[in-house]
C-alpha cells in the first residue's frame, strides 16, 4: 500500500464519503491517479465505489477500521512485524492492526504461515508469492469477514504456533481484553490455546473503552504493542501483571524516529525503557 493510498483512507475516514474530484485537489494528482487509486483500494476490499465517489461499507468492515488512524496502525503493525522470523508459522486473528500486521509480513518476509479465522486478512494478502495462507473453517460472518463457532475451534486445534496476534474492541482491570461479539471472542480463546504467547495490537484509544465480553486475561497476554497516548493507569498496570508494552509514536515530526520504545514488566531487570 503506498503514502497516497494511506491518504486517501484517512481522508476517507474523516468524510465516510468522497468525492474523486475532491481526492484529486487534496492529494494534487489528477482523477485518473485517483479512480487507479481507488481501483486498488477496492480489490483490496478497504472500500467501496459509487460513480464519482468512493465510500466505506458497514461500521463492522475491517477495511473502514484500517482507516481510522491508519498510520498510526501502520506503526504498530512494522514494529510487532520484528517478532516474526521468515519460514515461521503464527496465528492472526480478525482486526485492522492485524490486517496491517499481515500486510507487513507478506511484503518483508518470506515463507512466512499465516493462520487466521479472517476471510478479510485472507483476501488481502492473496497476492503475496511467498506467503502460505491457511484460512480456518467455520461459521462466516460477513460484516466483519471472519470465521467463528465450534468448527474454527476444531480447525484451530490442528495447528501450534509460538504467537497469536489479536486486536481488542477494548479494555478493563477486571476483564482484560475485550470485544463486542461474544461468539467471535470465543474463537479468539479457542485459538489462543494452541499458542505460546498472545500478543495484542491496538491504539491507545481502545484502553479507554470496554466491550461487552471478555476476549482474554491480562494475564495470558505476553506482549501488547500500542502507541504512546495509552494512559498512564492502564500501562502500569500492565507492568503490574507482567505484560510487555512496546510503544510506537502517535505522531512523528520530521527528523524523529517512529521505532517503539518498550517497557519491561515492573519485576524484571535491568532496564525499564528500551529501544528497539
């Protein structure tokens, strides 16, 4: 995905709906680029078109969570991206961090295995000639493109892996991670059970909200990956349980590094604070 397109989804994000000739002057190219543009935005599934406009699908649609703070996303999906090594087998589920997160390792590894419940994350990285895509079976939602129910679960329990990545609709002390369907969470926990470490990407926005059901513990995530507005409460009590927190910028100026900074659990040693 190129800077433009990345453009072009914020725009997006900030209207719902926009015109080609309003693309055009804001990104001063013509509408020609523009219609390519949105061409290849739309094979990837991140929108749909309307004569003259290009617009989202429903507010369940991965392609439209993409492009709320999108390069904010992009950050946090490069940094998790170096914990994956080439010809190494992980699990993705459905979420736009993740959807990123896929994106990144089909364009910077190879022979990587990706299995993942998300029909979404499947189709957007179809293209990829050095990537193995293994789409679990299920029950198909199509508003958020995933599989869920007990036939993932039986098909999760075919493959072990050393990470799963997963994102969050939100966040408690007292829950964990949690989402908004309770069946889709429910195949996350059956995923998470073949693997070593749950690692969750999220901005720091989904801190301050709190789904309706429990996605997974605290304590059985290994790493979080986020941006730097997390509040302060909610990282040291990460810290507290163990948790490690890898911190992308909200904002890069020109000349600063957009590299996360990672802090350690409170009982590990030496250090805090370090660069990766």
């Amino acid at each position: 995905m190129t800077e433009r397109h990345g453009k072009i989804l914020e725009s997006l994000a900030a209207t719902q709906r926009i015109e080609v000739s309003t693309l055009a002057n804001i990104l001063e190219v013509s509408q020609v680029t523009v219609r390519k543009d949105l061409d290849q935005l739309e094979e990837m599934g991140l929108i749909r078109r309307e004569h003259g406009f290009a617009l989202f699908g429903s507010m369940d649609d991965v392609g439209r969570r993409m492009a709320i703070h999108y390069e904010v996303k992009r950050r946090i999906a490069r940094a998790a991206a170096a914990l994956v090594d080439e010809g190494e087998t992980i699990m993705i589920e459905s979420g736009s961090c993740c959807a990123m997160l896929a994106e990144e390792l089909v364009n910077t590894r190879k022979h990587v295995s990706i299995v993942t419940n998300s029909v979404f994350i499947a189709n957007h990285i179809r293209h990829a000639p050095c990537c193995r895509i293994i789409l679990l079976g299920g029950e198909y939602q199509p508003n958020a493109q995933v599989m869920v129910g007990a036939i993932a679960r039986y098909t999760a329990q075919i493959f072990l892996s050393d990470k799963f990545f997963i994102g969050t609709d939100g966040f408690s002390e007292k829950c964990g991670f949690t989402g908004k369907d309770h069946i889709r969470s429910q195949t996350v926990r059956d995923m998470a059970e073949q693997v070593e470490q749950v690692i969750v990407l999220t901005e720091s926005e989904k801190f301050l909200c709190q789904g309706t059901e429990r996605t997974i513990l605290t304590e059985d995530v290994a790493q979080v990956f986020t941006d730097d507005r997390i509040p302060a409460d909610k990282e040291a009590f990460l810290q507290r349980m163990g948790v490690v927190v890898h911190k992308v910028l909200s904002s890069v100026s020109e000349g600063a590094s957009p590299l996360p900074r990672t802090i350690r659990p409170l009982h590990s040693a030496p250090a805090t604070v370090s660069s990766l």
